[in-house]
C-alpha cells in the first residue's frame, strides 16, 4: 500500500515558478514509476511528466517539455514537479501517481496507475 499526499500548490502570474513535492508512504516506493497529471475544469485528467523507478529516465507531455521537470528522491520518498515559465492554461489541478511495472511512456496512458494522491490546485492568472 502507498498513499501519496501532493503539496505546494497555489496561485501565480503567468510567467512565475511554482514546484510541487509529493510525498510517498511506505518501504516499497522506489519499485514504482512515478508520474503528474493533471485535470483542468470540464476537461479529462491528463499526463503531465514521469520518472523511472531508479534511472530517472523521465517522459513529458509535448505542452510541458522544456518548461516542466519531474524529478525523485527515492531516499526521502519524494518526487517533484519544477514548473518554469507557468501559463494560464497550466491551471489545474495536479495529481500524482504511481504505478508498479510501467515505462515511462507507458504511464502516460493512464493505465495500470495503482495509487493517485489527493491532488493540489495550480492557478496561473494571466
């Protein structure tokens, strides 16, 4: 079992930073992909970035890359969302995921995800 609790959400200016940490219970935490979506208002939730168990090889959805980096400490059971350069349209409400036997690739498909957190809001005003 692995319970997962986002934080560091909130709201900023189009253009400023934010980062988001995510904290994972449990001894297990380094067996799994890990992954950010997130879900805007009256849309579907959506792949935003994920990292490997333990290579930090990392995957990111087109509207993120090279804005956004996902990175993990599988010391501290953490892994974290560096969001540069927010727009508007990065308003959500971010999610983060873990999944047991995932690439990468294969976790932006949404399937096979076995723990979502509770999710935190990212509002980026214009």
């Amino acid at each position: 079992q692995v319970q997962l609790v986002e934080s560091g959400g909130g709201l900023v200016q189009a253009g400023d930073s934010l980062r988001l940490s995510c904290a994972a219970s449990g001894r297990t935490f380094s067996r799994y992909t890990m992954g950010w979506f997130r879900q805007a208002p009256g849309k579907e939730r959506e792949f935003v970035a994920s990292i490997s168990r333990t290579y930090g090889n990392t995957y990111y959805s087109d509207a993120v890359k090279g804005r956004f980096t996902i990175s993990r400490d599988n010391t501290k059971n953490t892994v974290d969302l560096q969001m540069n350069s927010l727009k508007p349209e990065d308003t959500a409400v971010y999610y983060c995921a873990a999944a047991f036997g995932r690439t990468t690739q294969g976790m932006s498909t949404m399937m096979g995800i076995d723990y979502w957190g509770q999710g935190t809001q990212v509002t980026v005003s214009s």
